[in-house]
C-alpha cells in the first residue's frame, strides 16, 4: 500500500480551475490578481489599474485582494465587440 502524503492541501480558491472542471467541480467565486489577470488574458498591473479605477470589483480578505469572477465575466461582456476592419486605434 503507498504511503499518504502528509503535505499541506492547496487552497480550493486559488487551485480550482479558471473555466469550470469537467469533472463539475464548481467554479471558485474569487481569484487573486494574478489568477483575475490570467483569466482575462492580461496583465497584472493592468488587472491592479482596472481595480483602482472601479471598473473591474474587488474586495479584501485578511488584507488580500479577491476579485470577484462575476465582476471579470461582466467587465468582458461590457467590451465593445471586435470585428474585421475596425481594429482600435492606437496613438503613437
């Protein structure tokens, strides 16, 4: 019989995946700024800019920010839609 690990267990939080489990683990209600960046595919300063301005929510837990996954999906879903041919500008 193998012997059982004795090591500390992860924080459900920060370990649960980004996008949901197949194995229908729920999805974690907050994530670090690090984890919020990479689900969004940007950043971390720019995850900690869009924090300060309000436009992505965030709260504290024991002096560390959550940010809230509902807050990231309604911030994507309040993006203007990209379409072929109306590439942003951007100043040079």
């Amino acid at each position: 019989m193998p012997a059982i690990s004795k090591s500390p267990l992860p924080s459900p939080v920060d370990s649960a995946p980004l996008h949901g489990d197949p194995n229908g683990a729920p999805e974690p209600l907050t994530l670090s700024p690090s984890k919020a960046a990479d689900f969004l595919g940007i950043g971390r300063t720019k995850m900690l800019h869009l924090i300060r301005s309000g436009r992505v929510e965030a709260r504290t837990l024991d002096g560390r920010i959550r940010v809230s996954v509902a807050s990231l999906r309604a911030f994507h879903d309040a993006l203007p839609v990209y379409s072929v041919g109306s590439a942003p500008e951007h100043a040079s």
